[in-house]
C-alpha cells in the first residue's frame, strides 16, 4: 500500500531524516516509536506530500508520488490526521467535515453518515463552532475530516496528545474498529504501550534514522524499548 524509499528530509539547512525506508501493508497498522524530534511527524509529512523528501522517494500502492502536490495525495487516498488537529475553528462541525469530502471521488453523503455513525457526538454537534469543542471532540472531528476523503491510508499523527485518559481509551477503540473495517493505518503516538497494542509491526526511529522494526510483539518484548519507551 505505501512505501518509503531512502528519504532524505528537513527545514532549511537542518535535516531531520537520513535514508529512511519503512513500508505498510494493506491492512495494517503500523506505528512509528521514537522520542519527541526523532523525525515521526516529518516522515508522515513526506508521505502526505507538505514536506518533499531531498532524496529518496514515496510509493502509493506502487506508484511514485514524491513529486505529486498534496492536494493530488489527498484525492489519490492519502489522508493525514495532523498532530494538533488544526480544524477551521470558525467553521461548524459539519462544514469543517465536509471540507474533508472537497474532491470529486469523495461520496460526501454517505460519508457523512458514516462518520456521524462513527463519532455520534459529532451529530450533537454539527452546528456548533469547531473551536467551541472539548479536545476530544476536536480530535473526533479531526479523523472525521479525514475519513470524509475516502483514504486508503490514514496516518494518525499523535491522536491521543492532550485528551483524558477515557477519550483515550475511546479513540483506540475508534482505531481498532477502523483497523476492523479494513482501513490501512500509521500511526504516530506518543502512548506507546496502547500503539503496540493496536499495531500489526512498528518501527523505532532515533535522529531520523530506522533503528529498529518488527512485530508489535517483538517491540513490547525488546528490553530496549521496554526500558527507553515503556518505563519497564
């Protein structure tokens, strides 16, 4: 489904990642594991296309894409929930959803139940202001927008950063019934013990750099991570 070849990438003259290659299968979940600047949210970035890679290069489903705008990613099926959530807070609940349906392939209707089915507090509050919700429900609306494009993929940068522990619990449930429904994911996230409990594989990126892969399993089980990551 989606492929990393090599990349090179950064801001200005500082580079943050250095030939990194991962790849995710269709229907997978695969979480990216690091400490905060190991290059996480710029390798999504350069997968989604607001961020082109120096070198190296980015495949969906087969295709090169590194040098396609954003916007095209987005149509193709490439859909990213930003760290942040960075919804148009002056828009309503539903315009900020239907923002997510703008290009032609998206069936805005019924997507539009689909995620008002998903997130039935998003239908409570459809008219009200996106910048008037609780951060849990700006994160619901958040991945809403995103389904809303029809994607392929979903990278998930960060979705339970700044939520109560019960949103958490609910948005990893959002994941694994997403995951459920076969929706290709790679998340991002802090909470890493609850990513490897949803993942398929993960990769650990140190300085922008693959330092380790492998099944959720073995990344639980590798005394490195259990001591760096988990606290264990």
């Amino acid at each position: 489904m989606l492929e990393v070849r090599k990349i090179d990438a950064g801001y200005g003259d500082v580079q943050v990642l250095f030939s990194l290659s991962l790849e995710v299968k269709e229907k997978e979940i695969v979480t990216l594991l690091g400490s905060n600047g190991a290059g996480k949210t710029t390798t999504l970035r350069c997968i989604c296309g607001v961020v082109r890679p120096r070198q190296g290069e980015v495949l969906f489903k087969g295709r090169p894409v590194s040098k396609e705008p954003a916007a095209e990613r987005a149509g193709m099926g490439i859909a990213l929930v930003p760290e942040g959530r960075e919804l148009w807070p002056q828009l309503t609940v539903r315009e900020n959803l239907e923002l997510g349906a703008y290009h032609g392939r998206a069936r805005a209707r019924e997507n539009l139940d689909r995620v008002q089915s998903l997130f039935p507090r998003l239908l409570e509050r459809k008219s009200q202001m996106a910048g008037s919700l609780s951060g849990g429900e700006q994160q619901m609306c958040a991945i809403g927008r995103a389904l809303m494009s029809e994607p392929s993929v979903l990278l998930l940068d960060e979705p339970s950063l700044g939520l109560a522990p019960i949103v958490v619990d609910q948005m990893f449930e959002v994941i694994r019934q997403l995951h459920a429904s076969g929706m290709t994911i790679l998340l991002v996230e802090q909470n890493l013990a609850a990513a490897l409990e949803v993942a398929t594989r993960g990769y650990v990126i140190e300085t922008g750099e693959v330092k380790l892969q492998g099944s959720a399993q073995e990344l639980r089980s590798d005394p490195k991570i259990r001591s760096a990551y988990l606290g264990l």
